[in-house]
C-alpha cells in the first residue's frame, strides 16, 4: 500500500508521522473502529488537508464518504515509521537521563530493546538500573559487535560527546540519538537525531513572552 519508494519525503512530514501515530493509538485503545480527516483535524489541530496530503505520499489510506480505518492506518503508520522492526540500543550515561531513559517502558512496545548501558565514572560501575547492569566504556565496542547494535544514545555531557561519536561510528553504529548539547559531525550514511532539551525550553519561553 506504500507508495513512497523513491521519492523524497519531506522531513516536516516524518516529524508528524509519531504524532499520527501517538493519537491514532489513542483512538484504537478508546474503540474507536473509524474516523474522518475532518475529525481527526479537530483532534490534532492539524488541517484536514494537510492529514490527507500527509497521508498520500505514502499510500491511499482512506475511502471518501468512510474516512479512515483505525486499526488499519495505525499499523501502516507503524510499518512506515520502522516500529515492526527490532531495534537493539544502548545508552552511553547512567546518569539521571540515562536512568529515566532505561526505566521508561514503553520503548520496548515500539521495539526498541536497550541492551547495554554504559558509563566512565567507576562509582556506578556494576549498578543495576532496570534490567540493565553498567558497564565500563573500554567494553563498549566490544559488546557493540557481538549484540548487533544499531542505534545509540548519547546522554552524557557534551564534553565527552563527540569522542564516543566517533568511537561510535568507528563501530558501524548507523544511528545516534543524541541529548548531549552539541552538534555532531558525523559521516553522511550515520543518522543523528538531535534532542536539545534547552533548545526546546528556550522556543517555550519564547512562545510564552511572545503569545
């Protein structure tokens, strides 16, 4: 049903596409069995127009005079955005982020399994955070190659960011999401997703002195 093989999709779209999916799973849990653009428009407080344009570049989704089939649209948006595949992460930081990121378990309902955590600091060395164990940072590459990771996230402190970046990428790490605030320079073929958490304080307070 997917029609976007070859064609360039906007990133303005991709970035709507989780929320597509966060309110369509609502609407599933809630029932819901079937619902228009116009409704789910008003839910969103996106335009009718810009759901179906959103939509069309993937498939055709929805039945004029129906709508759009529930259960159906949210296990398309799923495939498209990658969630019936596995995906085996690590976190680098056992700090508080690294703590928070590790005990949120609604990462493995979407298939993100973290399956190694690691930090330098000796102190917090063998503590067991959720189901994970910290491991030292000389045995990251190491467990990188036997356990098939494909994502990383960084939450440690800029400072030693883009050193484990690039120890990172050495390893054939394609993916990085990174909450450490600087920005990396990585390979074209590495995808780095950027989570500036002072960034989005700042567009808060600017949207709030601004309203």
């Amino acid at each position: 049903m997917q029609k976007n093989e070859g064609k360039n999709i906007s990133q303005a779209v991709i970035a709507r596409l989780p929320r597509y999916y966060r309110f369509l799973g609502d609407l599933k849990d809630a029932g819901v069995e079937r619902i228009s653009s116009k409704d789910l428009s008003i839910m969103m407080k996106v335009t009718a127009s810009q759901i179906r344009q959103d939509f069309n570049n993937f498939g055709e989704f929805g039945q004029q005079g129906y709508g759009y089939n529930v259960d159906f649209l949210y296990e398309e948006i799923g495939k498209i955005l990658g969630l019936t595949t596995e995906h085996r992460l690590i976190i680098i930081g056992a700090g508080n982020l690294g703590h928070a990121l590790t005990n949120y378990s609604n990462y493995e309902n979407r298939g993100f399994h973290f399956m190694g955590l690691f930090d330098r600091n000796e102190q917090v060395i063998g503590d067991k955070i959720g189901d994970l164990k910290v491991m030292p940072m000389e045995k990251m590459e190491e467990f990188i190659r036997e356990n098939d990771i494909d994502i990383a996230v960084i939450a440690i402190p800029k400072a030693g960011a883009v050193e484990v970046a690039d120890r990172l990428v050495r390893c054939g790490v394609k993916a990085i999401w990174n909450f450490a605030h600087v920005d990396l320079n990585v390979p074209s073929d590495v995808i780095v997703e950027n989570v500036h958490l002072s960034d989005s304080l700042m567009k808060l307070s600017y949207n709030l002195t601004n309203r």
